[in-house]
C-alpha cells in the first residue's frame, strides 16, 4: 500500500514537471501571437493579461500590405531555398564518397571539415566582406547563397554519409551484378533509399539558412534585398512602438520554420541515421 | 570444360596478404563450395570471382575470357547474399525483374521469366509484397529467385543460409541442391558451415588464412583428409587427435608409423570394449549425451582434448565409468610434424 | 532463356584507364565540397589571421600595412575585451548549465512512456524551431515591462521594486540573453541525451533491478556511466557553439547598455559591422580561437579518461 502512494507521488510530480516544461517551451510563442492578435488600443491597458479581451488580424493584414514584409519574405525564400538545394546536392556527393569509399587524403579532408566546425565563424566575417566585395557579390542574394552553402557542407556531409552508411553496402553491389554501373545503383537503388535522409538534410539547410542573421546583415545593405531577419531586425529599430505589427511580423516568420519541425520531428530521436530503411 | 579459372591469385588490402597464390579451376556445371573459419578469405575470394573486389594479381578466367578487368554486370553471374540486398523500395515482383528493367527487357518477357522464377520457389502468391513485409525464408527465396531470372553462366552464393533458423536452413538446403539439378549452372557457394559444405558440394574447397588447405569430393576429404586442418574441420563430432607419445594410448604395431606425430580417428570409428589390453586407448566417461539414435561418450585420458566416441543406438555405459576403445584400423589417419597426412598404411 | 551479355573482354577499355578511373572517382564526388570550403571558409580563415597583424579599417583606407603584434598589445589593454571575455565565460556557463540540466531532466521525463508522450515531446522540442533572431526578439519583448509580463511578475514577487527592463540594467542585462539561450537551447540537449537514453540496452536495467538495484543506483550505476561519453562531447561542442552564438545579444542588448554585455563573439561583430575595423576583429576572433582550442583539448583528454572507465 505504501509503495503504492509513493508511486503515485512520484507519478503526480513527473506530470507536474512535464507540465511546467510545456508552458516553459510554450508561453514566449504563445505570448508573441497574443500580442499579434490584440488590438493596437488594448495593448497598453491589457499588457499584462493573459487572454486579450478582444482580437483582431489588422496587425497581419498592416504587415503583409503596407511593410516590405513580403519582399523580405520572397529574399528569405529564395536564400533558403537556394542554399538547402546546393549544399544538399554537393554534401551528398561528398557523403557519398566518404561512406563508400578509401582514398588517400581521406582523414585528411575529414579534419578539414571538422575543423570548418570548431572555429569561430564570426572569424572570417572581415575576409568574407572584403572577397565579397572583390567579386562584386556584396548585397546580393548569389552571394548569401554561395555564403551559407559552404558553411552548411560540412555538417550536411557527415549528416549524408550517416544515411548512406545506413544502407549496406550489399544492396549497391546486388545492383552492381543485375547490371548497374556503379552511378546506376545510386541513383536507382540507393537515392530512393536515402529521400528521408535527404528531406530531413534539406530541412535542417533550410532552417539554418532562414535564421542565419550576421552575415546577412554584413553582406546585405540595400532594403530590397534584405532576408528575413535583416528585414525585421531593421523594421525592429525603425518602429520600435509598433509591437502589434512587429509581432505580427514574427509569428508570420515562425511559421515556416513550424512547418519544417513538424515534418521532421518524428525523425528527430528515432535516430537520424538508424535503419529507418532497414528491410 | 572449365567455366571459372583462377591462376596465381593474390589478394592484398594495403599492408594484409588475405589469399596466398590462389589457383583453382571448377568444371562447367559443377557446385564447388569455399569452406573455412571466418577469416579464411573465402568470402573475398568469390566477391573477387563476383567483381566486387580488385584482383590485386593473378588472372581470373570465365571459359576462355580473362574478366579481372570486367565489371560485374559484365560478367553474367548472379549473387545471393547472405543479407540477401533485396530492395526495400521494391515489391517482390520488381525484386525479380530489376535486371531485366536494366536490360530494358519487354514485358512480356519480364513477365514470363519472373513468373517462372517465382513458381520454382514458390514466390507466385507475394509478388505484390516488400521486402519487409517478408519472413526470413521468404527473403531467402526471393534473393535465389532474382538470380534464377537472370539465367546467369555462374551463380554466386554468399553464406546464403547463416541468417536462418535451424529448421529452414535444412529446408534451403534442400531447395538449393534441387536448384542445382534442375539448372545444371556451374555454382560458387561459400559458406562456414560444414554439413553444409558436405551435402551440397560436388566439391569441396577447404580454406585457412589465406591458403587452399585441399580439393576434392566431400567423401574423399572426409576419408582422406591431407592434413590436420581439413581432418579437424569437417565432421562432427570432430576427429580426435591424440599425441603417439600419449601414455593412455597403446597401438598395435602394425597401426603405428615411424613418423607419425599425431593420430586421428573420428569418434564414429571406434568401438567400446572392456579396459584390458586389448584396448587402443583406455580412459573414464566424463559426460554422456545421448541421442536417442546415437550415445556420445566424452571420454577422459588425461589430456586437455576430451576424447569423443559415437557408438549407434543406446549405450547403457555409466558416468565414471573405465572403458577401452578400439580404432577400426582402416579409419586411423596418422600425421607427421608438420601436420601432413601419411599416406602409405 | 539465354541472355545476350555484353561480354566483351575490356574492349577500347584497357586496364590503366580503369585503374585510374577507380583513384579518381572519390575525389569526384568530393570535388565540390572541399573547392567551396576552400574557397569560402578556409581562404578567408587565413586571410583572417593575417588581419590580426595587419591595420585595416575601412574608415581608414589609408593607414593600412604591416603593424605586427600591435593589434594584440591593443587587445592586452583593451579593458572591454575584458569585460567580455568575464562576460563570455559567465554567459556560456550560464546557458549550459542550465541547458544541460534541465535538457537532461526533460530527456529522462521523455524516456518513460506516459499518455500524450508524443504530443508533449513536439510542444517542448518547439523552442528549437525558432529562428534564433526571432527568440531573441520574443524575449527582449517578453522583458520590456511595457508589452511583456515578466517584469510585472518580478515586481510581484518582490524580486524587483518595481516592473522594469532587467536589459537596461547593465548589473542584470546579461540574464536576459542567457535566459532566451536557455529556452531556446534545452530541447537540443534533450534530444541528444533522449537518443542517447534509448540506445541503452533494456536488459541492463531488468538485470540491475534482479540484482537488487534501487532506481537511484540504477541511475548513477547505469545511466550516467553510459550517458558519460555523450555528455563529454556534447558539452564540449556545446560550449564552443554557445561562446560563438553572438545572435541573441546582439538582437537583444546590442551589447549594451553601456558595453556591458557584450561577449568576445558580439565584440567581434561589432568591431566588423559598426566599427570596421578587420584588423581587431581579426584579433579578437584568434583570441576566441585560442582559448576554445584549449578547451577543447582539455575536455577530449577528460573523455578519454571517461571512456576508458567504462
């Protein structure tokens, strides 16, 4: 009877605890749309309460309509988009290459790579402006492409060679002896394989590239260029009163990386690398 | 006609010398099984047969055509692995056909061999299924099945059966013996275990680090094994091997040989008798299993091998029991120092 | 039911092509990789290090050349590289403690099965999501006493006199950044250590409880000893990514008020972006550089010990 009562102790505090870490995680994002939601004359008297007596989407349809909201937007996409489709394809390459083969210079390249991801990126901040500028690729979007991709290689590349060496090795070379040539049974037997691999790396790009502030705010200048967070941290000094819109602004700016986490999350524990594709 | 040749074949990875000067040569249509402990190089051996491995020197023959330089689609063999490598994104149908779909085969003649393949095994009801969806033997079936569609010069087997439980890995077998009467296609079959070595093969390859311990039919290794290696590892329960200067053993004259370091005699060759002196060899009954069919006696002489006797039937010999045993003459094999079997009696 | 086979033995392929073709392949495919690494982080890496002994400001275009070790005496008595290099130390171990702890509690909550598990798994990884600009704004927001509630809250417990911005504060404004670094930072923690839980073989535990364990001993016998390895290299990578993470200060104090919370990494950016001067930026990162590089030294040899342990 005793350890009965303390299991359902121990069982109240757990709940307890797991419910403290779901408003913990919560309550900053729900506070951000509340405040999005509530119209510009409440949110002074009702600042600190927690539901809005009455709500409103001005602050949306202001943001979307009236601000360089979807410009920024449209950068951001593009960046984003760009920087998950190249450096997937390349880091897939070298994945590949590096689950399926030993060459010279192997361990090598390894801790080139590696070491791309210990050192302070704020590090060739100056460099990177200066060459840059030198290829006339300041405040342009190509160049916050060709940027971002290069920094997101390295770990897409060993993200893409835990996928591939996922896959054994015996199904390339079944396909090798049906008749594949070597390139034939990546494409045909291993690529199908890896697409879970592959969403969740473009997805993991993406974000990255969507978030990525500082050198965006170093390369880029000029409004029509700006990416997403260029845009708001600019619209953030600008009109620093106008809490509704900038938070209006911010939720719209949550959502695609949401739309990302939900897709991917599921993969996220279930290991990355673990047979998700075993037979 | 020879269908595979293999001439001074050598096998480095980087610094390890993994096959010795490898020369063989298997008759068209015959089934030649690789056997050896893990490690042996067996299994590098027929991926180099396969095109899977670089043949570091040494040629490697198909008929009359050299192939080291072919890549495996070139080769017109086929393989079953022992994961099997069926593709996960694939059903049971496409499984079968996917050389064909590289061929850029018809349909019709897709359709025809598939459904062939899949009658021989048994595969016609799963067609539509994956991979995952499969159990263990049905894997196995399909693996076997997409290498029957290919009608291949040479099929490839890569310890086909070790990922099946006992039961079905008899039923395989047998599957795979009648597989080779009815296709006649020469087949290079590694595997590590040696009953099935002993009832698949035409003949038998035994290997050990990297070398070619000895050829030839499995009743004739069995008889005649050429040294202590090969004598050792197929049987079961394995030979004894017993020391000339073992003071428990006691040999007629006639049986002994000058150079004879090391006797062997298989536990199914020896019968039991009283502890007298007529006895090759008297010790105590440590364990007892019986079989039913058969009584194995584990017997203790004083050496650290226990000496093992197989007698048919039931043995009503106790436990800690004195008991004799006599060798049947004909089955002693009789060793010199460097492990090499004499021949002449 | 024979198949015609392109068996032709090698034909206008002879063997050397093929050798050749067999060294190349790999670089092939790593070709991309390692030309844009080269050219985008490694180039610029040590172009980087050769500004530190270099002036150049682009307010300055004329005063450029060779200074040697100036840049570094300039550092030596920079009292604000100080400050920041205090501040770093306090930020970075603010944040992980906290992450880790508290990630580490989560993950262990997780690692039980209850109903829900599913939902309250994605509600509290969500933090992770967010774009890092955007959770540095969210709780600059969520500070300011005007819209946000939690200076209402503080003063309500009697922990503030009154409702105020603790980031106007130059005694308490490095809290705020590290408090949003926290939020958004413990679901990394927790799906690392979650993984690394779940890999532990269940019959480990079946059998400690056999052998008479209790679930404290399970813990510390089982669970940290096979967490251990995990722990150390997480940490480590941890550490050196949250001293790097200049993104929630600069969005949130800018470094101020009054320079007071600026880290080594928020410095650099500052010197790069507002100031322009490379050279010191340069000076500072290499700086930053040298003491994670002995950091990550020391928590390797740390881990070996770790791991040799087990």
């Amino acid at each position: 009877m005793a350890s009965r009562t303390s299991f359902s102790v121990a069982g109240t505090l757990r709940y307890a605890a797991i419910i403290l870490y779901v408003l913990f995680a919560l309550f900053p994002i729900y506070w951000l749309v509340k405040i999005a939601i509530t119209p510009d004359r409440l949110i002074y008297t009702e600042g600190t309460h927690i539901w809005p007596s009455t709500f409103t989407l001005d602050n949306f349809t202001s943001v979307l309509f009236l601000t360089d909201f979807l410009v920024y937007f449209k950068n951001s996409m593009i960046v984003s988009l760009g920087t998950a489709f190249f450096t997937t394809l390349v880091a897939t390459a070298a994945g590949y290459a590096f689950s399926r083969f030993h060459f010279r210079g192997k361990a090598i390249i390894i801790a080139l790579m590696l070491i791309t991801q210990m050192f302070p990126l704020l590090m060739i901040i100056a460099p990177i402006y200066k060459i840059m500028a030198g290829l006339r690729l300041l405040d342009s979007l190509t160049g916050l492409i060709i940027v971002y991709t290069a920094f997101n290689v390295p770990f897409a590349t060993f993200l893409m060679q835990g996928f591939f060496d996922g896959i054994p090795k015996d199904l390339e070379e079944a396909a090798m002896i049906d008749g594949c040539t070597r390139f034939e049974a990546l494409r045909k037997v291993i690529f199908p394989l890896t697409l879970p691999g592959l969403a969740a790396t473009l997805g993991f790009i993406f974000t990255a590239a969507w978030s990525e502030l500082l050198f965006a705010l170093m390369l880029i200048n000029s409004d029509d260029k700006m990416t997403f967070p260029v845009g708001l941290k600019t619209f953030v000094s600008k009109f620093a009163v106008d809490w509704g819109q900038m938070m209006a602004a911010g939720t719209l700016a949550l959502i695609p990386s949401c739309i990302f986490f939900i897709l991917i999350q599921r993969f996220l524990v279930q290991g990355l690398t673990a047979g998700a594709v075993k037979g | 006609m020879t269908a595979i040749t293999l001439n001074s074949i050598n096998k480095s990875f980087g610094p390890v010398h993994v096959l010795k000067d490898i020369s063989l040569e298997f008759n068209k249509g015959e089934f030649v099984v690789l056997v050896g402990p893990s490690g042996c190089g067996k299994s590098t051996l027929l991926r180099m047969i396969a095109g899977l491995e670089p043949v570091s020197s040494g040629d490697l023959i198909f008929g009359e055509t050299r192939v080291n330089d072919l890549e495996p689609r070139e080769r017109d063999i086929a393989m079953v692995f022992q994961s099997y490598a069926l593709y996960p994104h694939m059903n049971v149908e496409r499984n079968l056909g996917f050389s064909l779909e590289l061929r850029k085969r018809d349909a019709a003649e897709k359709q025809k061999r598939t459904s062939h393949a899949a009658g021989i095994l048994g595969l016609d009801k799963l067609l539509d299924r994956f991979p995952k969806a499969l159990s263990g033997g049905q894997r196995q079936r399909v693996a076997m099945g997409r290498a029957i569609v290919r009608d291949p010069q040479i099929f490839l087997f890569d310890e086909p059966l070790s990922n099946l439980d006992a039961a079905l890995r008899i039923e395989m077998r047998i599957e795979i013996a009648k597989l080779h009467q009815r296709l006649g296609t020469t087949m290079v079959y590694v595997t590590h275990d040696q009953v099935e070595a002993m009832t698949l093969a035409d003949r038998i390859v035994v290997m050990n680090a990297g070398n070619v311990e000895q050829v030839g039919t499995p009743l004739d290794l069995y008889s005649n094994p050429a040294n202590l290696f090969v004598a050792g590892f197929l049987g079961s329960p394995k030979m004894n091997f017993v020391s000339h200067d073992d003071p428990a053993l006691s040999l007629p004259k006639a049986l002994t040989h000058p150079k004879a370091k090391t006797y062997g005699i298989r536990p199914e060759h020896i019968q039991v008798t009283a502890p007298d002196d007529n006895a090759h060899l008297i010790g105590t009954i440590d364990v007892v299993e019986r079989l039913g069919s058969d009584t194995i006696f584990y017997i203790n002489h004083g050496a650290k091998q226990p000496f093992v006797v197989r007698v048919p039937g039931i043995d009503r010999t106790a436990l800690g029991e004195k008991i004799g045993c006599i060798f049947q003459p004909n089955d002693l094999h009789r060793f010199n120092a460097d492990g090499q079997s004499i021949s002449e009696k | 039911m024979t198949m015609a086979l392109p068996t032709s033995p090698g034909k206008g392929r002879g063997r050397p092509l093929k050798k050749l073709h067999w060294l190349v392949e790999p670089y092939l495919y790593l070709s991309p990789a390692i030309i844009l690494i080269a050219l985008v982080m490694l180039v610029p890496l040590v172009v980087g290090i050769s500004y530190a002994f270099q002036s150049i400001s682009l307010l300055n275009p004329f005063e450029t050349g060779w200074v040697g070790f100036a840049n570094f005496e300039k550092l030596w008595a920079d009292r604000l590289f100080w400050k920041a290099l205090t501040n770093t130390f306090w930020w970075t171990l603010g944040s992980l403690f906290f992450q880790f702890f508290l990630g580490l509690g989560l993950a262990l909550l997780l690692n039980r099965p209850f109903a829900g598990r599913g939902l309250v798994q994605a509600l509290v990884f969500l933090p992770w999501a967010v774009p890092a600009f955007l959770s540095g704004l969210n709780w600059a927001w969520l500070f300011n006493p005007i819209i946000g509630p939690i200076p209402h809250w503080l003063a309500a417990i009697g922990i503030m006199d009154e409702p105020q911005n603790i980031l106007a504060n130059p005694k308490m404004a490095l809290w705020g950044p590290i408090v949003a670094n926290i939020w958004f930072g413990i679901p990394f923690f927790a799906i690392t250590l979650l993984a690394a839980l779940q890999s532990i073989p269940r019959d480990l535990y079946e059998a400690a409880s056999i052998d008479g364990a209790s679930v404290w001993q399970s813990f510390t016998k089982i669970t940290v000893p096979f967490l251990a390895p995990t722990i150390a290299i997480t940490v480590m990578l941890r550490t050196i990514w949250i001293a790097n993470f200049a993104d929630l200060i600069y969005i949130m104090t800018g470094g101020g008020p009054a320079n007071s919370t600026h880290i080594i990494s928020s410095y650099i950016f500052t010197t790069a972006f507002r100031r322009l001067d490379f050279a010191y930026a340069s000076t500072l990162a290499i700086a930053l550089l040298v003491l994670l590089l002995a950091y990550a030294m020391l928590i390797l040899q740390m881990r070996k010990h770790l791991v040799k342990g087990i």
